[in-house]
C-alpha cells in the first residue's frame, strides 16, 4: 500500500478515535480544584468587646465609654446618652437607666446587624448590670434585661444564645425575645453549712451539655457551677 493509500486509510480511524475519547470524557464528572465540603459547626464565640472609658480630668468615674464598629463611632455618656455618628450624620439614642444609675463599664457586641450592649451600672451604692438589643439603623430598643447582681461578668454567645453572670448570678438569655431561658443563683445551690456561695464569674465554658462557670480566684482556690446548658438544673459545684 503506498504512503498516500495508508495515511487516507488511517485518517478516518484516528478521528473517530478521538471522538470517541472526547465522548467518553465528557460523561466523567469534573472535580474542581477545592472539593465542596461540609460547613464547620459554628463555635461558641468570644465576641464582646469593652468600650474605652472617657474620663474628664482626674474624676475616677468615667463620663463616658466610645467604640467604633462598622464605620460608625459610638459615644455613650454614663447617663445613658448615647450618640452614632459617621461623617456629618449623627443619631442619638437613650438607653433608659433607671433614676441616679450610671454606667460603670460598657461591653458591646454586634448580633445580626443589631447592637448588644452588657452594662455594669450602679445605683447608688448598689452595683447592677442590664443587657438590651438596639435596632440598626434606628437605634430603637428592641429589649432590655437586668442581671440582678454586681460585678457582670464577660458572656458567652452560642448562636441565638447568651449565657451571662453576676457575682452568685448565672443564666441563660435567649437573644431573639430577650428573655431569659432559666437562671440560677446562690439560693439555687449553696448550702451555708457545705457549700458557700459564689463570687464573681469568668467567662462560661460550654463541655458537651453542660456549661461550666467558673469562679474568678481572689483568694481561696476557684471553684466551677455545672448547669445543664438546657434545663438550667445545678448539676454540681466542684
């Protein structure tokens, strides 16, 4: 067979071949370069912050508590005037502090576009805190609730929600309603005789499905409040 009789008989074949590959190609699904994967299971988040006090001269006391989110600038005065500004655009809010309470401490956080703020206030010689959800961009108050205890610890955020502490005072918030799922305190699991009360928390630690309090050491070694994360039952103190 010559040269030009092969190659016009093999010509046809090759093409065939080829789109027969090309076929059988195209039925294998691709795989990108980064497979999809599941998304991780969000984590309990250390998400407050603590706004910088302002003190006018010498005064121990601050005046006022400022921060910055979202390119917005905050100015709380401890009256509980507040203010947001960005450029020229300026929108006061209040938030409501009982007659003679003032802010001691401010704690703040951004959830689903909203504002939280966790205040330590007094009330003349009582120490108190509350924490309230401000609408944005209205600053209007969605809702407010008192931690019936001095020295408010950091919180814990889990989703929807917020697991917060008072000196003996620990609970559960949910941060849609504002409402409080269960609290407990040290009438809830002191026995004068065993078992004396708590003093003031650090920050909740959640261990399967329990959430551990854990005392903050002044003096005597520190001891943790377990409570069911659901029911809010007392568990132990260890």
């Amino acid at each position: 067979m010559s040269r030009r009789n092969f190659s016009a008989a093999v010509l046809p074949l090759a093409l065939a071949l080829v789109g027969v590959s090309a076929f059988s190609t195209s039925l294998v699904p691709s795989v990108s370069a980064q497979e999809a994967k599941p998304a991780p299971t969000p984590k309990p988040s250390k998400v407050f912050q603590e706004a910088r006090a302002v003190n006018a001269g010498a005064a121990p006391e601050a005046q006022a508590f400022e921060f910055e989110m979202n390119g917005f600038a905050y100015h709380v005065s401890a009256n509980g005037n507040g203010r947001r500004t960005k450029g020229k655009r300026v929108r006061g809010f209040n938030l409501r502090l009982d007659s003679g309470e003032s802010i001691a401490r401010a704690l703040y956080h951004e959830y689903e576009g909203d504002l939280l703020f966790i205040l330590h206030t007094n009330i003349g010689a009582a120490a108190v805190g509350f924490i309230t959800r401000l609408e944005q961009p209205s600053m209007r108050g969605l809702w407010r609730h008192r931690i019936p205890a001095p020295d408010v610890g950091h919180p814990l955020r889990d989703g929807v929600y917020l697991y917060v502490t008072g000196k003996g005072f620990v609970g559960k918030l949910d941060l849609r309603s504002g409402m409080y799922l269960w609290q407990s305190d040290d009438r809830d699991y002191a026995d004068r005789d065993t078992v004396k009360a708590l003093g003031a928390f650090d920050e909740p630690e959640l261990d399967g499905d329990a959430v551990l309090f854990r005392e903050r050491p002044v003096y005597n070694p520190r001891r943790t409040l377990v409570v069911d994360r659901k029911s809010g039952r007392v568990i132990r103190v260890e």
